[in-house]
C-alpha cells in the first residue's frame, strides 16, 4: 500500500469523502515539487489526479505534457532532479525516457506521466481514469503552469 494512504489510514482522519478530493494545500510535499519543478520547465496542461478511491497501486497521477521530445526529457530531468535535491527522493522506476512520447516517473505513491503533446492526446489517461477525481492545482501553480520562471519578467 502506498505510504501516504497508510498514513492516513493510521491517522484515522478525515471522512471518505474529504479523502477522495484533497485540497491544494493537501497534496503530498513531494507532488507539489514535481509540479512546480515541471513548471519551471514550461511544462503545460499539467492535471493531478486522485486515484486512492479507484486504484490500488498508486494515489496520484501528476500529468504533464511537453512540446516537443526535448523538452519531455527536461521536464522530466527537472523533476527528477528537484526531488533528489530537495527532499532526497527518487523514482522506483523510469519508463520511456529514451524515445520521450511517454515518460513515466515511478515514485510508488505517485507516478509523474510527461507527455508530448500527440501522445497524450492518444493515449488521454484522463479519459481512461475519468472515474478518479480531478485535484486542484494550488494557486501558485495553476496560474503560471506552463510559464516557468519568465512569467515574472513580461
């Protein structure tokens, strides 16, 4: 079980319902930096969402897309890096790093999705995990994502 459902578990905080839908200031330390970082590398669309009431393996889908495949890897490359720095954490797994359509960073209770733009449109995990519900970016993020660190300098 991933480590952030057992917490809660243990805790024995919060209704179902409150469970199923966290709010911005909920999410994981760590999904919060590997959105931020993705931002910081102009990564767009970028969506969370809440598996635990549907899905065994994961709670979180972070999914992001990128224009091009060079900017996949360096979305990618950011977040793992920022993870490692800061909070010493790296992924379990990576997936598709080389051909760069689809990369998947596994980091057990979430996985980070990075997309070119076509595939993820193919492929539309939104669609294929419609029944799990959509988190709201904190503020911070939902205004600039996709910006990176110019959105200051216009």
């Amino acid at each position: 079980m991933p480590e952030s459902r057992k917490l809660t578990e243990e805790s024995g905080q919060g209704t179902q319902a409150e469970a199923a839908q966290p709010s911005p200031a909920e999410l994981d330390e760590r999904v919060r930096l590997a959105l931020h970082a993705a931002g910081e590398k102009k990564a767009h669309d970028l969506v969370v969402l809440d598996l635990r009431e549907v899905a065994s393996f994961t709670d979180y889908f972070v999914i992001a897309s990128g224009t091009n495949v060079r900017q996949v890897q360096a979305v990618a490359d950011e977040v793992q890096e920022q993870l490692r720095k800061h909070l010493n954490v790296r992924p379990a797994r990576v997936e598709g790093y080389n051909s760069a359509e689809w990369v998947l960073l596994d980091y057990g209770d979430f996985i980070f999705h990075v997309f070119e733009e076509k595939s993820r449109r193919f492929y539309d995990l939104e669609r294929l995990w419609r029944d799990a519900a959509r988190v709201p970016l904190p503020p911070d993020l939902a205004a600039g994502a996709g910006e990176g660190s110019l959105r200051d300098e216009r």
